[in-house]
C-alpha cells in the first residue's frame, strides 16, 4: 500500500532531551515536507526536500533540523525541544513539489514537550 | 501570496443530510486538493481536482479553475464524514490551506 509512515504516534518529552521523528514514503516521492499544526494557526510548514541531499526552510523553521540521506526517509530533528514546540506534526510527500501531483500525508505525530 | 478562503466555516448535520463545501483561491493556479482531518488528527487526501470533476463514492468535488473555486459535495453524510475539511493549494514548493470548514454529523 502506498503511503507516508510517521513515528512515533505519540511522544511527551522534557525540555531539551534531542528527539527525532521519522518519515518514511514508499512511492519513490522525489518531494518531501514537514508542517506544523496549531490552533489558530493552521497548517505551516517547516521544512522541505526537492530530492536526496537537497533540503529548504519553510516557513518556521526555528528549533528543527532535517536530513534527506535517502529518498525514502525524511526525520525531523529537535536538538533541545521546547514547550512551544508542542504541536502536531505531519510529514507529506509528492511526485514533485510543484503542484503538478496531489500530496500524500502520514498519520501525523502528536509532541508534548513539558 | 495566494489566499484560501473557505465557507462555511462550521456546519452540523443530521445523518443522511447532503452538503456542499466552497472554497475560494485569489489566484490562477493548475492544483488544488480537498483533505479530511478526522477527530483523531489523520489528513486524509479526498482529491486531487486541478479542474473539472472528480467522484468517489459519496464524494464528489469541482473545480472551476477560470472562477477559482472549488465544490466538495458530500452526500448522505454518515457520523464517520465528521472532522475539518481543507482545501489548499500547492505554490512555492508548499501547500496554501484554507482555514477549514469543520463538519459535526449528529446521529
């Protein structure tokens, strides 16, 4: 089945414990993404990928690193989370960034950092 | 930049009921998507509707691309349709959501 695996689900960590959360696609997606969503803030995002090795800011970028070693993986690093970091987090891929091909989003990753 | 708007912003139901969501876009684009947030926080793809009209099953949805908008028709709605309708837009590599119309289903 073709899909965007996201892990963990859940995760409540302390402030400044680094954690990661992967993201895998199975479609040989050359795009991948991050975002971010909060009340009232809607949907934005963090981080994207055109293709390996190949990685742009998004719209909040602050507090998070990425990596794009292999085309199927896509983690989203937090060196030292914060309370503000607490969110639901969604990785997505496509085709192409571009528009051109729908987006496909994992089940989402729900961070409590206290 | 590109604006998403959405209407209405809520709408309850009774099970069984039809419904039509809107969603407006300020600019020409070639690619919009409709997506589902269930209560649990899942986005689901509903479609991938540049322009004319796509169905499945008790959805349907159209774009008018030359007017920007678009249609989400749900038909004999169930409890499970409940959650957030998006609409967004792909540009600069990211994707322009509207603020979505939150749907209740009431048995």
């Amino acid at each position: 089945e073709a899909q965007v695996t996201q892990n963990p689900r859940y995760l409540i960590t302390v402030t400044g414990k680094k954690l990661t959360v992967t993201c895998s696609q199975n479609m040989n997606h050359e795009y991948m993404s991050w975002y971010r969503q909060d009340p009232g803030l809607g949907l934005r995002q963090i981080y994207y990928s055109m293709n390996v090795e190949v990685t742009d800011k998004g719209d909040v970028p602050e507090g998070y690193k990425v990596s794009r070693k292999e085309k199927r993986n896509f983690p989203l690093i937090l060196e030292s989370p914060s309370p503000n970091q607490t969110s639901l987090y969604f990785c997505a891929s496509s085709l192409s960034g571009g528009g051109t091909y729908g987006y496909t989003f994992g089940s989402g990753t729900r961070l409590t950092v206290v | 930049g590109i604006q998403v708007e959405q209407s209405p912003p809520d709408l309850i139901l009774q099970e069984g009921a039809n419904s039509t969501l809107r969603c407006n876009f300020s600019d020409s684009v070639n690619n919009l998507q409709w997506f589902h947030q269930n209560p649990w926080g899942q986005l689901i793809n509903l479609f991938y509707i540049p322009s004319g009209t796509k169905q499945n099953g008790r959805l349907s949805a159209t774009t008018v691309a030359t007017e920007r908008y678009s249609l989400l028709y749900i038909s004999s709605s169930q409890t499970t349709d409940s959650g957030v309708y998006f609409c967004a837009v792909a540009s600069n590599y990211q994707l322009i959501w509207g603020a979505g119309t939150k749907l209740i289903i009431k048995p």
